[in-house]
C-alpha cells in the first residue's frame, strides 16, 4: 500500500497587467493613508506642545505674581519709613537731631534698603543720616538740578510720596529716590523729605536674580516722554521675546516686570518632540507595513500554510515524516492492516556512536551523516514502505505485508549492512553500525504508542547486545522493563525511608604500609528482599536517573562519616564514585562544593572517581565541573582504567590525579605473565603521566609484593579487608595502623 500525502496547491495568479495596475492602486492608497496618519501626528504633536506652552505660562504667571508682589511690598515698607518722619519733622519747627537719628537708626537697623535720609527745609538739605559718605548733600539746592527739581514739583503737586528713579546720586551710584514734601498745618510747604533706596539690594531681598528656573527684567512703564524705556534690572532683551509682563504699581508710579524661562524657551519646539514623533511614525510605520504585508503576502499565504503543514510533519535535515506525523502514518497503515488482514514489522534503527562522532568531528559532519544514512535506508527499503526519523539517531520503519518474522529479521540486516559500507564525508571514512529492535503487528500491539514503545524497548535489548544486533520484542522485554520501574519506585522510598546506608573500604598505602584512605561504597538494605546488589540496583539508578538522588545521598554520609573519623583520630582520605549522568548537569560542581563548604570538610580529604566513558563523552559542561572541582581541591580519579576505550589523549586533557586499575586485571597476577605485564604497562603510564595508581582487587600476599616491586603507590581488596559499616570500619583501622607502626618499630 502507498500512502499519498495530501499537497497544498496554489492558486493561480491574475493577468500580470491588471495585478501591476492592482498594485499601484494599492500603492497610492497607502501613501495616502501614511500621508493622513503623518498629518495626525503633526497635529497630536503640536496639541501635546500647546498644552504644554500654556501650563508652563501659567506656571511662569504665579512665579510672576509672586515676583511683583514681593517688590511692591518691598516699597511701601521703605516708604513707610518716610511717611513715618513726618511728624518728627513738624514737632518741632527746627527738627530735633538728636532724635532723628534715633528713629532713622532704628530703620536703617531694619531689614529695609535705605541708603541714607535727607531732609531739605525750603528745599535746601539741611539734614542727612548718616553723614558719612554724603557730607557733599548739605547746603544742595534742589532747584539748581532740573532732574530732580522735576521730581520735587511732581511730588508738591500730589501731595503724596513719589518714587522716581534710579537717578544717578552726586555722591554715587544711581538709586532710587522716595520724595515726601512736608506741609505744615497751615498748608504752607516746610520743605521736603528724601528717600534713597538702594534697589540692587531691594531686588537681592526678594531672589530678583538668583531663581532657579526663570529671568526676570525690570523697567519704567513707557509713556508719551519716554516711549522706549532702559531695562534698569535684569537681563535687557527681556522684553523683546515672547515673555510675560506685568505692571509693578507704587505711589504715583510704575515699572513693567517681564519673566522668561532661563534656558531660553517655554517648551520645546514641535521637532523636539522626538518621543511623540518617533512613537507617532512608529506607529504609521507599523500600520503602513500591515497594510503592505497583506497587499504583497496575498499570493505567498498558500505557500506559507504549506511550509508549515511541512515543517509540521517532515524532520528538517533528513526530510523524513517525524514523529507526530509518523504516528499518524502508523495510525492509517495499522487500520488498512486490520481491515486487510494483513501483517507488518516495525523497525525501530538506532545508530551507533553517533554522539561520539558529533564530539570529534563535529556536528557538521554529524548532520550530513544522518542525511547520507536516510538516503541509503531509503533505497534499502520498498517504495510502500514507511521511514521517518523519530529521534536524534534513531529511524523508524514499517515494512508492509509481511507474514513472517524471519523476513524482517532478514530485511532488517540487510539495512544495517548497506549502512555498513564506507561513508565518505568531509574526507572522513566512516563505517556506520547500528542496532534494531523490531515489533510485529498485530502480535506485539495494534495501537500506535504500544508499538512504538515495544519497538524500542527491542532496540534497546539490540543495543545491549552489541552493534549489529537484531532483537525482537517479548513478553521478556516487557517483564524487564516494568521490573526496572518499579525497582526504579524502591530506590525512591529506599531513599526517603533510609534503607541505605555507606560502608568503607580500607586503601593501603604501599610505601608506608599504613592504611591512609577508603573508598565509600553505597549498600542497600531491602525491608522484604534484604541485602540488594549495587550491581542489580546501580545500573537502574543510572538509567533511569535516581543515581543523582544516590549521589547526593552518599556524598552528605561521607562528610558527616569523615568527621566522626577525625574525631577518632584517623586522617583519612575518602574516595566516592560519582555517575557520568551528575555531571550533565552545569551547576553540578558548584552544588557539591556549597554542600562540602556547608560541612566544614576540607576538599583535599575526597577524591571523586569517575568512569572512562565520561571521558569519551569530550561534554564541555562536564570538563568545566572537572576543572571546577580540581581547582578547589579535590582529587580526581579514573575508576576501573582499562576496561573502557580512552586514550592518553584524554589523561593529558583532563585534570585527572588517579588511575584505578579494574581488578579483573590482577585475577591472574602474578602466575600469568601477559595479565602481569599488561599491569606493568599500566601502572608506568601512570608513572610517566605524574598521576598515582590504586590497584583493586588485591587478595594474597604475592600481589601484594608484585605491587611493592612496581611500587604501585596504593592497593585495595579481600586481602587487607572487605567494605564495612562506619563503626567497624573504624575500629578496623585504629587497629591495622596501630600493628604497622607497632611491626616498623620492632623492626
């Protein structure tokens, strides 16, 4: 049977003259919409800038008010010191000095700005306080100096005080002068009174210059003899900009007060708006571009819904169906079989090492390896045949209308063998092996999950086996697996209940004899099943990923353990198996550092023994944890060295202290002489490399001397003693050490 995909077509185009004059009509609709929505902003911007103008204009207004109300004030309280000499000088006919000098000592101590008092009886000055500075004013006859004889006239002609200035003194700068003219009760003119008032600190009282946010400028209201009056306060182009004014009023007189913000502008101009421009053309531009998508998308949106509809069910580097859309592929292909009565194999293909060839070639060559392995299952398999890629290196693949299972066990191997041949990419050889795990519908399942999952259950099986291997789904496979779940579920509560406990095994020192280290083994006590194997439980932990909940476990006994060593006096150093699988994670390292740091053990006291085939692995995260825990002390090991594939290339990379040779190797050591030189070689590559060696498996005396002659730095096994609880692994070691020093010295 084939199956057909179903193609997403494209509709077919208009002529290509009415589509230019479409587009061109769409065009011109666009610039006029972006011409519409770019005068909007103009006019949003500038609403924004208006309002703006006229809140800081009625800010700038209260600063003004403020401003004259505070000069004004500052005038009448001068000025009221003048009218406040009136009766003083009409007590008497000739005004008593002595007491005027009281009164005006008493204004001129106040917080006022009179310069100085001068009193002119028939305007002549007769009088001034204080004396100093202007002895040059007594004998002055007003009506010799037109200015100010004007201001007099002015002044008898109101009655009242008239403010004029600032006249430039005889004897100084310019001031402003209060005139009083002093009628006697008869209504005939004694003379007149004369305020000087020194505006600069008149306008220094009231902060005239020294405001933080505005400039303010003060002059004499224009009028028919002066039409242009000088700005005699404050900056002089004041009142030709765009500044407020406003009328400051005293006694038969008035100035005008301009305000202007200090940094030369109310607000900023329409084009410094950038925010509201750039947010207004961002908008336009989006709107615009929207509107643009749709014109110039409309003859893609077929092609784009069928890319997806691709992307969707076909894996990108392989075009193969993936998963999902193998799944349903499988759904339909198992319906035709039922309604058939027919019979197929799924095929679930794993490559072999292809992780390891990521690693050392890189991830180029691995991609163009998967592309070249699709093709040559593709022309390995019948056209009605289903083949998908399902995961990072694994295929899956329904050979249809098979009666027997031989036949895809024979199909299958022929697969694997054309992947056998050389595979040249990138001027590497690569010979690519595999493993396959086959299901048989309907016998193994006739749903999609279930087919799948005992598929790859085989697989696995295959894999154990070896490359190469086919292996076919049982009930066997089944039974093991859920057997491995629910020892997986024991390790769990063994945890939580606190079944497991860690025993230690002395390390001998070669040279000195003296038991110097240990290595932490994990034991399980089972409730119903007792005393289980690390070597039935460990491999679970590791594939199903309770080792880290194991380790984590182990290393917060171990530091609890050292301490109760130490406090028995025994220094050792304790080594602790550590799974590949805890170091994929990045913070692995760091986390075991918190946990030692927190127990107040020193890091040269562990060692964390490793396997080979982390090694292999070449992860970056894992070697940064390496580095991360030999740099803060902790020694590295390399648990049963031999038995795995790593070169000398990886000892030199890696931060490794420690070689441990596997105690199969010492089995046979030393009767037969190719396992006793195979020892050799090892422990002088550890030699050579700087790094110390363990040997395990030690269990008689005559390996023991071998080792001492190859001056093996430690050794460990039956024959010095088994693994034991903490409390007698204690007492066995106060005891060993105590009968080598006690033999040594005898000796």
């Amino acid at each position: 049977m084939k199956l057909n995909n179903d193609v997403v077509t494209i509709p077919d185009h208009k002529g290509k003259r009415s589509e230019r004059w479409r587009l061109l009509s769409y065009l011109v609709v666009a610039l006029f919409i972006a011409s519409a929505l770019l005068y909007a902003v103009y006019l949003v911007v500038d609403g924004e800038r208006q309002q703006k103008l006229e809140i800081e204009k009625r800010r700038a207004s209260e600063h003004l008010s403020a401003m004259r109300g505070q000069i004004e004030q500052r005038l009448q309280l001068n000025t009221l010191a003048l009218r406040a000499l009136r009766p003083e000088i009409l007590w008497q006919d000739t005004p008593d000095r002595v007491r005027l000098q009281h009164i005006m000592d008493e204004f001129l101590g106040s917080n006022l700005d009179i310069k100085h008092v001068a009193l002119a009886p028939d305007l002549v000055v007769k009088f001034v306080y204080p004396v100093e500075g202007n002895q040059s004013l007594i004998g002055f006859n007003y009506r010799l100096d037109s200015e100010q004889y004007a201001g007099i006239l002015r002044a008898i002609a109101v009655k009242d005080v008239v403010l004029t200035g600032p006249i430039q003194l005889n004897q100084g700068p310019t001031a402003l002068i209060a005139r009083m003219p002093v009628f006697r009760d008869d209504r005939t003119l004694w003379g007149v009174a004369s305020l000087v008032i020194d505006h600069i600190h008149l306008l220094d009282g009231v902060q005239f210059y020294q405001h933080s946010s505005y400039s303010f400028a003060l002059r004499e209201a224009p009028n028919a003899t002066t039409p242009a009056p000088v700005v005699f306060a404050g900056i002089d182009h004041l009142f030709e900009t765009d500044s407020l004014v406003t009328d400051v009023k005293f006694p038969y007189g008035r100035w005008e007060l301009a305000i202007y913000p200090r940094n030369g502008h109310w607000v900023a101009s329409t084009a410094d708006f950038w925010l509201h421009w750039a947010i207004g053309i961002g908008l336009t531009a989006v709107i615009l571009s929207a509107f643009l998508m749709l014109i110039f998308t409309q003859h893609r949106l077929r092609g784009a819904i069928s890319t997806i509809a691709y992307q969707a069910h076909y894996d990108g580097l392989t075009d193969l169906p993936n998963r999902n859309y193998f799944s349903e592929q499988l759904e339909v292909h198992i319906r035709h079989a039922i309604r058939n009565q027919q019979k197929f194999a799924l095929l679930v293909l794993d490559l072999d090492h292809l992780r390891e060839i990521n690693d050392v070639l890189g991830h180029e060559v691995g991609d163009a390896l998967l592309q070249r392995v699709a093709e040559r299952i593709r022309t390995s398999i019948r056209e009605d045949d289903l083949l998908a890629r399902i995961g990072g290196d694994e295929f899956a693949i329904v050979l249809c209308d098979l009666n027997d299972p031989s036949e895809a066990e024979i199909r299958a191997k022929a697969i694997m063998n054309d992947l056998l041949h050389t595979l040249d990419i990138e001027h590497n050889h690569i010979n690519m092996t595999a493993s396959t795990g086959i299901a048989m519908f309907p016998h193994d399942g006739q749903e999609v999950q279930q087919l799948l999952k005992h598929a790859e259950l085989a697989m696995y099986a295959a894999k154990a086996q070896g490359a190469m291997s086919v292996h076919f789904f049982d009930e066997q496979l089944r039974k093991s697996t859920e057997r491995d779940i629910n020892l997986h579920h024991q390790i769990i509560k063994g945890l939580e209940a606190e079944q497991f406990e860690v025993h230690y095994q002395p390390v001998i020192d070669t040279e000195t004899g003296l038991l110097t280290r240990c290595e932490a083994l994990i034991r399980w006590t089972h409730p119903q099943r007792g005393a289980i194997s690390p070597a039935e439980f460990i491999p679970i932990a590791e594939k199903t990923g309770a080792i880290i909940g194991l380790g984590d476990f182990v290393l917060r006994q171990v530091l609890l353990d050292w301490k109760k060593m130490a406090d028995c006096g025994l220094d050792l150093s304790v080594a602790l198996n550590r799974s590949a699988r805890e170091f994929n994670d990045r913070q692995a390292a760091t986390h075991w550092l918190n946990v030692i740091a927190a127990a107040e053990v020193p890091t040269d006291r562990l060692m964390f023994e490793i396997t080979e085939s982390m090694l292999m692995r070449n992860k970056e995260r894992q070697f940064a944890n390496l580095r991360k825990l030999r740099d803060a002390g902790i020694s590295l090991a390399i648990d049963d060295f031999g038995t795995g594939y790593s070169s000398l290339n990886y000892l030199r990379s890696y931060p490794i202290d420690v070689i441990k040779i596997d105690r199969s190797f010492l089995h046979n050591v030393p009767h037969q002489s190719q396992q006793t030189a195979l020892v050799e070689v090892l422990i002088r590559i550890a030699h050579t490399l700087n790094m110390k060696v363990v040997a395990e498996g030690v269990e008689h005396a005559q390996q023991v001397s071998f080792l001492q002659e190859q001056k093996c730095h430690y050794q460990q096994g039956f024959f010095y003693g088994r693994a034991m609880p903490l409390s007698e692994f204690i007492r066995f070691a106060q005891k060993y050490n105590r009968e080598v020093l006690a033999s040594q010295d005898q000796n």
